[in-house]
C-alpha cells in the first residue's frame, strides 16, 4: 500500500517496530505526484512571469518609439496607446506571442476587439512574423493594418537602442529577415541630434559599494542585450532558489536558428542552449566578488 520498490527488504526481526515505521512511512506514489505537482506549478509559474515581463518590455519599447514621433500619446482603456498624427486618431494594440501556434486565430481576435473602438486607423502591432496573406485578410474583413517583426525592425532602425532590446526580445534569429515599410506609413524618419551618454561614460559614474549594484547590473545587462541581443533572448534577471543553493545575476537562452561559432560550442560542448552571467563590480568587494564567481563556475561546471 505504501509502494515500496519489489526489492525493498523488511527488517522482520522486531515486527512492532516495523509496523511502527510501515504507519508512518509517506506513500512514495503519492509524495512522487506531489513533487512532480510542485516542479510543474513552479514552472508555469516562472514562464507566466517571463511571458508577462516580456509583453511589458515590447509595450514600453513601442511606446519609447511613439514618443519620438508624436507628443500626444495616450493610454486607452480599449487599446495599448492613441495619438493623433496630421488630424487624424490612430489607435495602436499591442500583440506578442510566445510562438505562432494558431497566431491567425488570436490576430482575428484581437481584430474583433479592436473594431469596438472608433478612429481613423486602427492599427495591431505583432511583435512576431505575419505573412502577407493574413494581414491582407484582416485588412480586407475588418479594415485593421497589420505591423509585424518586419515592420517594427524597419521603424527601430533610426533608434539602435530600442532594435537592439526588441531584437533581444525575439526567440529566432533576425539575421534572414527582409525589411519592410509598415503600412500606412504614419511618421517620417528623422535623425536624432541628442547625444547621449556612452556605456563607458555610464559604468565610470557609477559610485561604488552595494547600494549602487542594482544601476551597475541594470547597465550592464543593457549592454549585453545590445552587443548580443541578435543571439540571445529570455534574460531572466537575478533569480535565487528558496533555500539558496543558486544566484546568478543574468540568464539567457541561445535563439533558435542561431549559427554561430561561439554559440555552436557552447550548445555542443555543454549541451545546453542557456548561458549564464555573473556581473562583478570589481571595487571595494573584490575579494567577494570574485570568489562567488569562483564558486559559481564550479557549481555550474559540467559533469
């Protein structure tokens, strides 16, 4: 009843006692199930987190590039963002999905919903690849304009920063991706005459000690998404197990469809697609940064 393996021997010598331990042995099935219960949960867990953050980092990009283009955005009840460009209302709704299982499906569905609203251009922004038949589709049934993956790259192209995040956004490689122009075309490039600060100039301000570590991380893992955001996506911040066994500062997992020498080895030799960052502030914590580095590398070496 308890489901002890068939080769578990019992100790008969003392029955008492070993009815005394049989009462109280949990049933392994069941604490199996439990525990399988739990890994699932946790998981789910984390990946609603991922898939949540990761719809709010493409609407604050988006919005980051409105912002440039016209001053008068606002947030609707109805849709993710309304401006007015020359006299006229567009209304913008915001779409990115984990992959493109039944995407025609839920592109319908958000048409459906949109079509509530009242506006001269009703526009669905897809941070995924659209073919042309379904935004002709939707176009033709329920006069909505369609911006997919290649329309948004060719809209960041004037802004590197905000590519280079919504690249670092995407599961695929971009590499073989053909730029198109978004239709209608709403705003008109133009060149950005602010300087802003280099990364150099950024880490070099950044004062010392631990209460200045969060704007170190926060720089650094800017820098990476932009050095190597057309390789990696996922970058998970700072996570640590409850009991505390593991803390790494950044993780990312390789893109699919990625090929590159670098990445290849990593695949091949460790075989794993998920890469692992410790950022080290190397000032007054020296010493502690690079033993928790050290340890790290030995906890997550192979084998």
């Amino acid at each position: 009843m308890k489901n002890l393996p068939d080769d578990y021997r019992l100790d008969t010598r003392n029955k008492a006692w070993m009815y005394r331990q049989l009462m109280y042995v949990p049933n392994i099935k069941i604490m199996e199930q439990i525990a399988s219960e739990i890994g699932n949960t946790l998981k789910r867990n984390i990946l609603q987190k991922s898939n949540m953050m990761r719809g709010q980092t493409f609407a604050e990009l988006f919005r980051r590039y409105l912002i440039t283009k016209c001053k008068n955005i606002a947030e609707e009840k109805l849709c993710d963002f309304k401006c007015n460009v020359d006299g006229k209302d567009i209304c913008f709704e915001l779409k990115i999905y984990n992959s493109d299982y039944a995407i025609e499906k839920n592109i319908k569905r958000a048409c459906e919903r949109l079509l509530r609203l009242k506006g001269d251009n009703l526009i669905l922004v897809i941070g995924n690849i659209v073919s042309k038949e379904i935004k002709a589709n939707c176009f033709e049934t329920y006069g909505i304009n369609i911006w997919d993956v290649k329309n948004l790259l060719w809209l960041f192209e004037e802004y590197s920063d905000i590519k280079n995040e919504f690249i670092s956004l995407l599961t695929y490689s971009v590499d073989d991706l053909q730029l198109e122009i978004p239709e209608p075309q709403l705003f008109e490039e133009k060149q950005i005459e602010k300087r802003e600060r280099t990364w150099e100039e950024q880490l070099k301000d950044i004062q010392p000690g631990k209460e200045f570590f969060k704007e170190y991380e926060k720089i650094c893992t800017e820098i990476l998404k932009n050095v190597l955001g057309e390789y990696l996506s996922l970058w998970a911040v700072q996570e640590h197990s409850n009991d505390g066994l593991y803390c790494f500062d950044l993780c990312c997992k390789i893109k699919n469809g990625v090929n590159q020498d670098f990445f290849n080895t990593i695949q091949n030799y460790f075989n794993t697609k998920y890469i692992v960052f410790e950022l080290g502030q190397f000032t007054r914590n020296y010493t502690q940064t690079v033993k928790r580095a050290a340890d790290n590398k030995r906890r997550y070496a192979p084998g």
